[in-house]
C-alpha cells in the first residue's frame, strides 16, 4: 500500500494544492448527482423534456468551451478558475436561497456553465507543471483526489433530495469557494515545465497565433481520438441520465434517489482504493489499451445494468465494472492529447474536445430522451450500446495508427 502511495512523490508542490481543492470541491457535489431526478422528480418533466435542457446547455458551452481554451493557452490559468469559480459560488448559493423553479434551475446552469469554462485551464495547468514521465500520476492524482471528496456527497445528496434541497445548492457552493481561496493563496509557481527528451519533441510550443484547427489538421490522430472520446463520454454521461431514471422507475423517487445516491458514492470509494493500484500496475501499458480497458468494461456494466434493473444487489455489482473503466480512461485520456500537442494549444485543443463532446452529447441526449419516452427503454439503451461500440472500434484503429504518427513515444 505505501507503494502505491508513494508513486505520487515527486510532483510539483502546486498538484498537491490542486489535489485538495478537488477534494474540497467535490465535497459539496449535492447538486449534479441528482439533477435528472430534480428536472424529472421535482419540476414535473418527462426524459424527453429533461434532454431537452441537456440539449441547450451543450449549445451554450460551444463558443464558451472554445473561449476557455482560448483564454487559458492566452492568460494566467491560476487567475482564469480562480474568477470562475468565483462566479459559479455566487450562483450556487443564490440557488439556495430562491424556490426552486425555472429560476433556479437558470442560476445552477449559469454557475455550471463557468466551472466548464475554467475546465480548460485546469486541465492545462496540470500539463504545464508536470513532465512526460509523470504527467500520468498528476492526473491520477486529481482524479483521485475528485473522488474523495465524492464519497459522502451523492449518498448525502440523495438524502437530502425530498426535504433538504435548498441545502445542498448552499453546501455546494461553499465548498467550491473554499476550494477557490486554497488554490488562490497556496498556488504560487505555475511556470510551465520546459523538457529536451525525445518523447516531448510533438510538445514543442509552436506560435500561439497559429489556430487550434491547423494544429489538428497536423494532428489527424488527434481528431479522430477526439471523436472516439466523445463517443464514449457521451455514453458514460448516461449513468447520471438514464441510470436515475430507471432505478427511480422501479423502486420510487425518494428509494431510487437513495439508492442513486449510495451508488454514487459506491463509485468514488472504489476510485479511491483502486486508482492507486490501477496506475501502479498498469504504468507500462500504452494509454491506448487502457482506453479500451475502458470501454469495454462500461459497455459491460451497462449491459450488466439493463439485465438485472430492479434487482437492487445489481446495481452495486454493475457499478464497480463501470468504475473500474472509468479509472482506466481517465488516467489515460489527459495524458495522451498533452504528448502529443504543442503545449502552446493545449487549451484550445481542451476547448474543441469539449465542444465535439458537447455538440455529440446534445445529439445523442435529444435522442435517447425521446426514445425512451416515446419509443421505449430499452432503445435508449440501445444507443447507449451502439455509442461504446462505435467508440471501441475507433479505439482499435487508434492502436495502430498511434504508434505510427507518434513513434518517439514508444
């Protein structure tokens, strides 16, 4: 155990700040995990009109996602989340103090929609301070530490959810404006990493004018792993959308957010006892195995999932196969676009994977909202199924192109 502890040493200072403050952050995470059962549950809304909102929120992250990039290849990344976590606070907590309405529901999605635009940045800053070597652990390393602080919050939220809801919108966003004065007095040197290896030969900055679609077009690998990612994303979003839905039809809403909840926290807890592990002894596999490692093992917990629906012990069996691919494509997915871009467009590269991903999901969302609620369940999920399929092939071609356009990382 004190291995899999220990492989965290050596990092810059600032990741372990980072660190926290995503466990302070997701600490206060009551709102999201119960969202499709607040839209669905609370406001009267059927699968379809709940996409609907999905839908809407992915168009206004387009030009915000592509600004965020921009802002983050262009400004100080510490001050960019720094103010938008600021606003996404004074919005959170304005929802618990307004009844929950359209009104509500306008404030949460403006205060999510600038934690999205600060993602970017994150992302880029945790590329900037790390090396090739051991970017990989930096990025084990936040989403480990977005787990701990997930472990109590879905479950709480869920019981929180019929009497209480006000107070999870307040616990929220004081915990990110906690997580906000941490990193800005505690994250001091962010001067990005300079390397002379040969594997960090596809990271040379390149002229900032130059435009992230020329980049790509340089990059065509890169394009068609963002597609493959956004696939899978998109399919991996359905246990926050489909999963509620289904548990809350077979067991009531109030059992079904409870049991929603602890399946949550189910999740966070194995991402904690096993991302260690899982980095440990997985470090010598290519990021793109993993990635279907991955995949595989969602597109079988989903399956898992749709069989044994209504048969609670299901959803805890299910859910650890689901976690377990969730880890393997998270530390692997970061790591692979920062190699293999020039650290001058990491956040516009972060920016446009953020929009396909968007534009896919809003798609996908509208669809499998109407199928469910005018076709049937079991079509939704159909789709669900197709997406990870789709996104598995993709990844088998990644394999083998990879090693070709990228051959000083092997």
């Amino acid at each position: 155990m004190l291995k899999m502890i220990s492989q965290y040493k050596g990092l810059r200072r600032e990741n372990y700040i980072l660190f926290i403050g995503k466990i302070v952050t997701n600490m206060g995470s009551m709102v999201w995990p119960v969202l499709t059962l607040i839209l669905t549950q609370k406001l009267g809304m059927t699968p379809a009109q709940a996409s609907i909102y999905t839908i809407a929120i992915g168009a206004i992250q387009l030009p915000l996602g592509l600004l965020g990039g921009k802002l983050a290849d262009k400004y100080n990344k510490k001050r960019i989340i720094v103010f938008f976590d600021f606003v996404s606070v004074v919005f959170y907590i304005t929802c618990a103090f307004v009844p929950l309405g359209f009104a509500s529901i306008v404030f949460l999605t403006i205060g999510s929609l600038f934690q999205n635009m600060e993602g970017p940045a994150y992302e880029t800053l945790i590329a900037d301070i790390t090396t090739t070597e051991n970017r990989e652990k930096a990025y084990s390393l936040s989403y480990l530490g977005a787990n701990i602080g997930l472990v109590a919050s879905p479950t709480i939220a869920g019981f929180l959810f019929k009497d209480y809801l006000w107070l999870s919108f307040l616990i929220s966003g004081l915990a990110i404006g906690t997580s906000t004065v941490l990193i800005a007095l505690f994250v001091k040197d962010i001067t990005p990493v300079e390397e002379h290896t040969e594997a960090s030969l596809y990271q040379v900055a390149v002229d900032k004018d130059t435009s992230a679609w020329t980049i790509l077009k340089k990059n065509k690998i890169i394009l068609i792993y963002i597609v493959e990612m956004a696939l899978f994303w998109c399919a991996y979003g359905q246990w926050g959308f489909l999963l509620p839905i289904d548990i809350a039809n077979a067991h009531g809403a109030d059992l079904g957010a409870r049991l929603f909840g602890l399946v949550n926290s189910e999740n966070c807890i194995i991402v904690v006892l096993f991302t260690p592990i899982i980095t440990q002894l997985f470090k010598k596999l290519v990021q793109t195995k993993k990635m279907v490692m991955g995949t595989v093992l969602v597109l079988v917990a989903y399956v898992g999932f749709w069989i044994g629906l209504g048969f609670i012990p299901t959803y805890f069996i299910t859910i650890a196969l689901f976690t377990f691919g969730e880890v393997f494509m998270t530390i692997s997915s970061g790591p692979y676009t920062s190699e293999r871009i020039p650290a001058s467009h990491r956040g516009r590269i972060n920016g446009v994977l953020n929009i396909i991903q968007s534009v896919l999901s809003s798609v996908a969302m509208f669809a499998i909202g109407n199928l469910y609620t005018y076709v049937s369940p079991l079509s939704a999920w159909i789709v669900v199924f197709a997406m990870l399929g789709i996104a598995m092939i993709i990844n088998f071609a990644i394999i083998s192109l990879d090693r070709k356009y990228y051959p000083k990382l092997y």
